[in-house]
C-alpha cells in the first residue's frame, strides 16, 4: 500500500540525530483548490505545508505552528498552518505571474515568520529575513539563528504531492561532530524524484541502511480548516460597532469568507445586533485566539 497523507518520525539509536519524513497527497490537493495563484507559487504552499507540518513535529506543544513568508515582490504572503495533530492549512496571495528563482526574486525583500501558538499558553515567534535559493534554505538559516540546531530539510512539491525529508541534532546532546556530519552527507543525496515516489522505509533504506534507525508509528495528516462562525464573530467584534453599522448601513449584510477553505459566513442585522449585545454582558468571556 503506498503512503500517503502521513507523517513519520524517526530517530538515529546511539546518535543526537532525529529526523521525520511527509508525503502529503489529498491534504495537498484539499489545501491547495481554495488558493488562486500561478503554479509556481501553488507549489511553494506545498512545501511550505510539507515543512510546517515537520516543524510542528518537533516542538511538543498542544495548538498550531504558522509558517508564513511575505515580501515586497510578485509573491505577497505565503501562510502554511500545522495543528499538533496535523490538521493543516494554507493560503497564499500573490500577482498573476511570480517570476521563478530564489526567494528574493519571486518574493522581493521579506521575512519568514514561525510563530507556535499553544492553545493554553502566549504564542512565541521567531523572525529571519527571507533569504535563500528556496524555502528548505531559508527554513535552515532560520534554524542556525533562532533555535541554535543544526537541521536541513528538502521539500518538493508536484501537481499531486507535497514531501518533506528533515534531520535535525537533538537538544542537549553532545553528538559527535562526525556523526553529524555523515548523516547530513547521506541524506544530501537524496532525490526530487525519490521523495516524491518512494515510501518512507524505502528511502530510509536507500540512504542510511548502514546505521542503526528506529522508524515510529505512522501520523496521519488532513485537510482541515479550523475557522468557525464563533472566531468569525470574535473578528467582527474586533472592529467595533461604528464600523460594523457602516457597512449594515452600504449592504443588508456582512458577508465573511474564510480564504484557507471558502467557507462564507453570513451576518443580517439582527445577527450583528446580536453579537454587539453578548459582546456587552458583563460576564462575556474573553477567549484569546
């Protein structure tokens, strides 16, 4: 049975080493049908939902990791999202035509952003300059600055699927600067085309068959957009009432589209009336999101 739509963790006995595999397939194609862009910048979301959803897998956390890249350039904004149950999401905006090359030239002058928003705890955010010939590289640079441990990724990207290949030396361990050293050498010779049509196993074999690998239980990943009429609500509060009577006052209506899934929420008067009146109770909750 080919793999697909998975996650999979794995671990190098007697070495400081992790690393973790995806192949993304109908999350991909779920994620990608609500986003309007030329190719190019379609399959940079993928790769960018193939690496937020290992990102997240490294940071033991309950919430959503957010990978987002924005520029000055034809690619606006790139925004991948990874629940740590990897449900993910993306959406990105950009000119009709995206200039291929390094990430300058399809984003201009930029910065990648990962921000990890535990559901019970402050979010934290980590900001690079968006530098590089590719996302796996800027993601790199980003690891070298901000979290001080050697990792590299190689992501790709098709009409079909979306992969990812990450190591990354474990914290707090004294690995031998060899041991890392082979290991990076090993997966450096690992394909676009390997990634996209082999299964995990297949590939761990083909690079790292002499060292000693446990391979974890596989992780499903879906599509799944977590907007919701309640958070729609929450951002219509957020404007306040004089601009939400301005715009009842141009249409009958507030009309909301959700641009991860194309989900439209709908808001008459009496909905906004509503909304404005809960807002006020003095027991209203305040629920960060």
């Amino acid at each position: 049975m080919i793999e697909q739509d998975l996650l999979r963790r794995f671990i190098f006995e007697e070495l400081g080493v992790r690393g973790e595999w995806v192949k993304l397939t109908t999350s991909w194609q779920g994620a990608k049908q609500y986003q309007q862009g030329p190719e190019n910048a379609q399959l940079q979301l993928g790769q960018a939902l193939a690496a937020v959803v290992m990102l997240s897998a490294t940071v033991k956390f309950k919430g959503s990791m957010i990978l987002q890249a924005q520029g000055d350039g034809d690619f606006k904004t790139l925004v991948a999202q990874s629940t740590n149950d990897q449900k993910i999401r993306g959406l990105i905006r950009s000119n009709d035509h995206v200039p291929d090359g390094s990430l300058e030239t399809m984003f201009g002058q930029g910065r990648l952003v990962l921000t990890i928003e535990p559901d019970n705890a402050q979010p934290y955010q980590g900001v690079v300059p968006l530098e590089g010939s590719n996302l796996a590289e800027a993601l790199q640079i980003y690891f070298e600055q901000s979290e001080q441990l050697k990792t590299r990724l190689w992501l790709f990207a098709n009409e079909t699927h979306a992969v990812g290949l990450l190591i990354q030396e474990l914290p707090s361990q004294d690995s031998e600067q060899d041991d890392w050293e082979r290991i990076e050498i090993l997966a450096n010779t690992v394909t676009e085309q390997e990634l996209l049509e082999l299964d995990c196993e297949d590939i761990l074999y083909k690079l790292f068959n002499a060292e000693e690998v446990r391979l974890f239980d596989a992780e499903p990943v879906k599509f799944q957009c977590v907007c919701s009429r309640p958070r729609i609500e929450r951002t219509l509060r957020a404007l306040g009432e004089e601009e939400l009577q301005d715009i009842l006052t141009e249409q009958d209506s507030i009309k909301v589209g959700c641009e991860f899934c194309g989900e439209q929420y709908l808001f008459d008067r009496v909905d906004v009336e509503t909304l404005l009146s809960a807002e006020s109770l003095p027991n209203s909750s305040e629920t960060r999101h």
